[in-house]
C-alpha cells in the first residue's frame, strides 16, 4: 500500500463558478479564482487563477481571459481541463520523476444533468485522474458544517455559490427534495452592474461590481452597523470621462433586492415539498446557510423574517463545501452511499 500511496494522490476539489478550492493531505492547498488567461494565437496558458483574475477586464486583442464554468456547470471543456490541471500542478508534491496518478472527490450542484456530469468526469480523467468519485454540494456543505447526515433528522441546507444556489433537505444521507436556482453570486454582481448603469450612469465592470458587494452589499436597506459607503470607480456613459462616486449598503440591497426575493421563493418551494416529520426536524433544527453567498450582510436576518425560522450561517462559509468534500475523501468507505462514480 506504501508504494500505491507514492504513485496515488488523493485531492478533493470544489469546482465552483467563481472559485476553485482543492485540499490534499486534509490541507486546503489552492484557493483561487476559477479564471484562466490563454494568448489566442498560441493557445498557450498564460495564467490561472488571481493571476489570471488580475488580467481580466484588461487584456488587449492577443489574450483572452476564460471562466470556464457558468452557473454551477462546465461551459468551456477544453478550459476547464487546462484550468483543473493548472490547479491542481499548484499542488506541491515535492520532486517526483513521474507525475502521480489521482484519486478526486468532486463536488456538483445537485440539479446537474448527466451530460453535466460527464462533463466533469471526462475534464478530472483528461487532468490525470484515475477514480473520479462526485458528490453533492449540499451534501459536502452539510459534512462540511459538522452535521451527521445518516442521522434520520432533517437538516436543510442553503448553500449560495458563485453560479448557483443550491437548497435541499437531506436526511439519512440522501437528498429527500432539493431545489435549485441559477440565482447566485453572479448575478448578484449582474444587478450591480445594472443598477449603476441605470442610477448612476455609470458604467463598471464585473470586478468592479463584485468589489462592491463584498464592501458594502446586504439584503436588507437597514443594518444595525451598515458599512461606510464604498468609492466607485467607472466610465460615465453621458460624456465616456472616468469618474467616481459613493454608493451606501441601502442602494446595493435596493439593486439586488429582486434577485434574493427569489431566493426566498426558492426556499419556501424546498419547505413546501419536504414531508411532515421532516419539516418539524426543520423548525426545531433551522435553516443552514453556506457558500460565499451567506456572507451577505442582513440575508440571514431576512430569511428568518421569511420563513420564522432560525437561520445559522455557517462559520467558514466559503469553505464548507470543500471541507465536506475533503471529509468524504478521507473516509471513502463510509460516505460511499453518498458519492457518485
């Protein structure tokens, strides 16, 4: 086994729309953006991840910057292969002669199809991988966030992505009804962007967008301890000069006001359809919120007005679904029920 163990990695890896995270050896190794920069004319991978994001937006006829995943799933193959195998060369292995065999945990959104899925398997098998094991991303979240899943208690989980929200009542360590909305991170940054061409006239792009809802975005237009206003940079549209203004956290809860009353929708849908025994495990249990998306300022608070329940976000959102993920790596045998080959 030693020597199997020398020629086989074990990764897990959350491919996520907006980031990739990977751990090896119960380490969260890679944290980056899921972006990748190819020059055209080559076809030569120029960077990935940050890199890659810091080039966005600003790159001349000769480079071209590529997200490969748009909402949840896998929009461009061959940039996904060359970005999973760029991340996963992030990896230190130390100096080996032959570049281990892999053994991935992947984790996907639970509404995926199984063209989807295939997609997924074929890009991990072309970056090297010899066993390709996928799982659920409320399923890691809930593993992730320190809940027993075989227990025969109903937990829902609300996990916000980058490209999808996911929501679904596990118990007895399966999905008994799920729900799931191409409502995410993205579009947050989408209302942003609109709502400051339309208000303000003022046009920004799409790292511009996402620096405002981490500065100041919230769901709700008051906040016991709202955030300073936030200086945004842009191009006016009526004379084409730069310029900048201030935008408070009320006019970001205005813009993405919508786009969470779907969610909302989304997650009365998900209660609806859970049975009776479970939905009362709900109502002693609450509601958890992961992904990148639960740390919204004021979201769980208004869920809860929502819903009258309580709503726990989970302590490291960005990181449960990975930290699920990389659980499930570590005891293969025992969560094999919940993962997919």
């Amino acid at each position: 086994m030693g020597l199997f163990d020398f020629f086989t990695q074990d990764i897990a890896i959350d491919l996520g729309t907006a980031n990739t995270l990977i751990i090896h050896k119960d380490k969260v190794v890679v944290d980056e953006p899921s972006i990748i920069a190819l020059d055209r004319v080559s076809g030569k991978v120029l960077a990935i991840g940050r890199e890659a994001m810091q080039m966005h937006e600003k790159t001349h006829d000769n480079i071209k910057t590529i997200r490969p995943l748009k909402e949840g799933v896998i929009a461009d193959f061959h940039a996904a292969e060359m970005m999973i195998r760029g991340m996963i060369k992030l990896i230190d292995t130390g100096r080996r002669l032959f570049p281990p065999s892999l053994r991935m945990v992947i984790c996907i959104p639970s509404a995926i199809t199984e063209v989807e899925k295939r997609a997924v398997r074929d890009s991990a098998e072309h970056a090297n991988a010899k066993e390709v094991y996928m799982i659920h991303e409320p399923i890691a979240a809930a593993i992730g966030i320190g809940i027993d899943i075989e227990q025969p208690v109903g937990n829902m989980i609300v996990d916000i992505g980058g490209g999808t929200t996911d929501i679904a009542v596990i118990a007895l360590s399966g999905i008994v009804c799920d729900q799931s909305i191409r409502i995410a991170g993205d579009t947050f940054n989408r209302d942003i962007l609109d709502y400051m061409r339309r208000q303000h006239n003022l046009l920004i792009g799409e790292r511009s967008a996402e620096r405002v809802k981490i500065e100041v975005g919230s769901a709700l237009t008051e906040l016991d301890d709202g955030p300073e206003d936030y200086e945004i940079r842009g191009r006016d549209l009526m004379t084409g000069i730069p310029k900048t203004i201030k935008i408070s956290y009320s006019e970001v809860a205005f813009a993405l006001d919508k786009s969470i009353s779907k969610l909302e929708e989304a997650v009365l849908k998900a209660l609806e359809l859970s049975p009776p025994e479970l939905s009362a495990d709900i109502y002693e249990q609450g509601i958890y919120l992961t992904g990148g998306g639960a740390m919204l300022r004021g979201l769980d608070k208004r869920l809860s007005l929502k819903t009258k329940l309580p709503i726990h976000v989970a302590d490291d959102p960005l990181r449960a679904v990975v930290r699920g993920t990389g659980a499930a790596l570590k005891g293969l045998d025992h969560y094999r029920k919940v993962l997919m080959t």
